[in-house]
C-alpha cells in the first residue's frame, strides 16, 4: 500500500519556512544564512530524492546506482572543499575510529533499514507530508538525547585511543590523492555492476521472447 503525503500538512509548510526565516533574519545575518543553506539542501534532497538507505539498498536489491554513484559524488565534493578549507588555514575536527565506530554504524545501518530511511530521508519525508515517518523522527530525537547524556563515556573512550590523520603521517597531496583514486574506483564498481546487472536483464528478456 502506498502512503499519500497529507497536502494539507504539506500546504503548512512554506508558510512554517517562511517564518523561520523572518526570525533568523530579525536574530542575525549568520542564521540566516544558515537558514538559506538548509532550505536550499533540503529542496536540493527532496527533488533528487537522496537518501542514505536508499543509496545502498537500492543498490544492494536491485543494482540501481543512481543514489550512490550521488553520495560518491558528494563525498568526492566534500573532499575537495574541506582540503580547501584546511590548507587556506581552517581547523578540522579529527576523532579516532575504532570498534565503537563499527557498533555505531551496524546500529546506524540497522535502524535506517527497519524505519526505512536515514535522518535525512526522514526530514524530507516528513517535510511531504508522510506522517508515518513521525515515530522514527522521534527515535532519532530520542537517540540523540541519549546519546548526549552518555557523551562522557564514550568521550573518554575516544580520547583514549590515537589519532592518525592521513594528511600528517602522508602529506596532503598523497592522502588526497588516494582518496580521490579509491572513491573513482568505487564509481567504476558501480558503473560495472549496474551494467551487468543490465545485460542480465536483457538476457532474460531476450530468452523469454525466444521462448514465446
């Protein structure tokens, strides 16, 4: 069964923008400009219908690799800005990766597949009109403050184990560049999978018309 998104609740929703907007204007150029960048993002993902889950499920069950090849193409972009950012004097935010960054994303990559929709999905499905996606954006709230409550434990946790950044131990242009080869060769990965998956599609097609 398909769920119809509630146009009444939709209709609500650039007046609610509109106002938030007007607030942030009154408060400082700083918000507003923030305001203007997550409207902007948020109508960039609503009409490319970008969502994580979907990026790999779709992936995964059907081998459509529009959405994915969107987050390699997103990460690549956000690459080459932050490197930007950084060499120009700007401060990155370095945390270690460890086991608690495996728990995190199999409990991450679970949850998104059962409320069927990453965070970010979920906004955007919301922001339509799909009020069944209400209780998951509660979850995540909820997640949230948790998480928030216990950040002491697992900051010492982080603070306890190494930092490696690549750019340090490399140099900037050898980690960059290695990043940037392996997220191409994931491009490539893609590419090759969706069409594989396209010639076996029109194999079957053509053996069922031979049949008939």
């Amino acid at each position: 069964m398909i769920i119809r998104p509630d146009n009444k609740f939709t209709l609500l929703l650039p007046g609610f923008l509109t106002f938030t907007a007007i607030i942030f204007s009154q408060i400082g150029y700083s918000l507003m400009a923030i305001a203007v960048v997550g409207l902007s993002l948020g109508f960039i993902m609503q009409r490319s219908r970008f969502c994580i889950a979907s990026a790999f499920s779709d992936f995964l069950l059907f081998r459509d690799g529009n959405l994915l090849k969107a987050l390699v193409a997103f990460i690549f972009v956000s690459t080459l800005g932050f490197t930007f950012i950084q060499i120009t004097g700007g401060e990155g935010y370095l945390v270690t990766v460890g086991w608690r960054t495996v728990l995190g994303a199999l409990l991450f990559g679970f949850g998104m597949t059962i409320a069927g929709g990453c965070a970010a999905g979920t906004l955007m499905r919301i922001g339509e009109g799909y009020l069944l996606f209400i209780p998951t954006l509660l979850g995540l709230i909820f997640g949230s403050v948790m998480g928030a409550y216990h950040y002491g434990l697992w900051g010492s946790i982080k603070h306890s184990s190494v930092v490696v950044f690549f750019p340090e131990v490399f140099g900037w242009p050898i980690a960059i560049l290695v990043q940037l080869l392996v997220l191409v060769g994931i491009m490539v990965l893609i590419l090759h999978f969706e069409k594989a998956a396209k010639n076996e599609m029109l194999r079957k097609e053509g053996g069922e018309n031979h049949s008939i």
